[in-house]
C-alpha cells in the first residue's frame, strides 16, 4: 500500500473510532489545551499518546531536536498568552538523531541550523543522554529567560523532560 493510501485510511479509522462529540466541541467553543509541549519531529515520540491527551488538551510543537527559534517562541507566545496555557515542557528523547548528528558532526544544509543550536546546548559533552538533557535544560533556560518580561507567559510553569523510546517512560528534570 503506498503512503497516500495508508495516510487516507489512517484519516477514515480515526473518524470512524475518533471522538466525533469533542472534534465537534472544540470547533465550536476553541481549543482550552492544559499544556504546551515542545518536542522534536521524531515518528516515536508522539505526545498526545505519551501522555494519554485527546483533541484539544496539548499544544504541540515539533521541530527535530526540540530547539527554539522564533517560530517556536511565537507559537508558544500564542498558546500562553491567547489560550492562557500555564505550563510548557520541553520533551526531548532518547535515541535522538539531532542530537546524535550534532555530537558527530553531521548536519549539513538546513540540518545545520539545528546541529549548530544543539552543539550550543551540550559544549564538549559526548554522552548522548547528558547531552540530550543538556539540549533540554537549554531551551528551558531560553523559555524562561525570553518570556520572563511577558505577562502573557512569563507566568507559566516551564520544565524539561526526557522521554525514554524504549520503556516509554518519561523522566522529569529538575
């Protein structure tokens, strides 16, 4: 079966078993998601599973690496101060081909532009795992740091995560 068909027959089980009742409320009353989660583009790390959340109860960010730029700070501008969102994770993951490229070099192209972010993050660490938290604990710092004068944001709890592709357990930084 190619893509499109897997894609339109994934489209048709989930409207068939989907919760048709709060598609319908969020489309007429709005999106109320309880927290953002800004996490990288990986297929295994999907949150709305991790964390057991329907339609309308995370909003997401992905971009590979789960590094910041100002894209993500708008997006995360707007789910703070318009849908008054009051928490932000940064959910990076094990296994991490970002950060696996940014510790070895590799990134060229485009790629680079988020290699270069994580190599800013880890400095001389090679240890994947550190190096992962530290690429987390970074865009924490940045979050608050850049939000800390808005109102809008600078209220929100903000922390930093790791989320295990093998056990699926999520670990909480503090």
């Amino acid at each position: 079966m190619d893509s499109r068909k897997r894609l339109e027959e994934g489209n048709r089980r989930f409207i068939e078993a989907g919760d048709a009742a709060r598609r319908i409320d969020t489309a007429e009353h709005g999106q109320h998601p309880y927290a953002i989660v800004v996490c990288c583009s990986d297929s295994r790390v999907i949150p709305e599973e991790i964390f057991q959340a329907s339609i309308g109860d995370l909003f997401v960010i992905r971009v590979a690496g789960n590094v910041l730029d100002h894209h993500q700070l708008g997006s995360i501008e707007y789910a703070a101060g318009h849908l008054h969102c009051g928490h932000i994770v940064v959910l990076g993951h094990t296994g991490c081909g970002a950060v696996h490229a940014a510790l070895t070099g590799g990134g060229e192209g485009f790629i680079s532009f988020i290699t270069d972010e994580i190599r800013e993050a880890v400095g001389m660490e090679r240890d994947e795992d550190k190096a992962c938290c530290l690429n987390v604990r970074h865009a924490v710092a940045r979050l608050k740091k850049e939000f800390q004068a808005h109102p809008e944001a600078g209220s929100a709890v903000i922390e930093g995560a790791v989320y295990d592709i093998r056990s699926g357990q999520v670990r909480w930084l503090d």
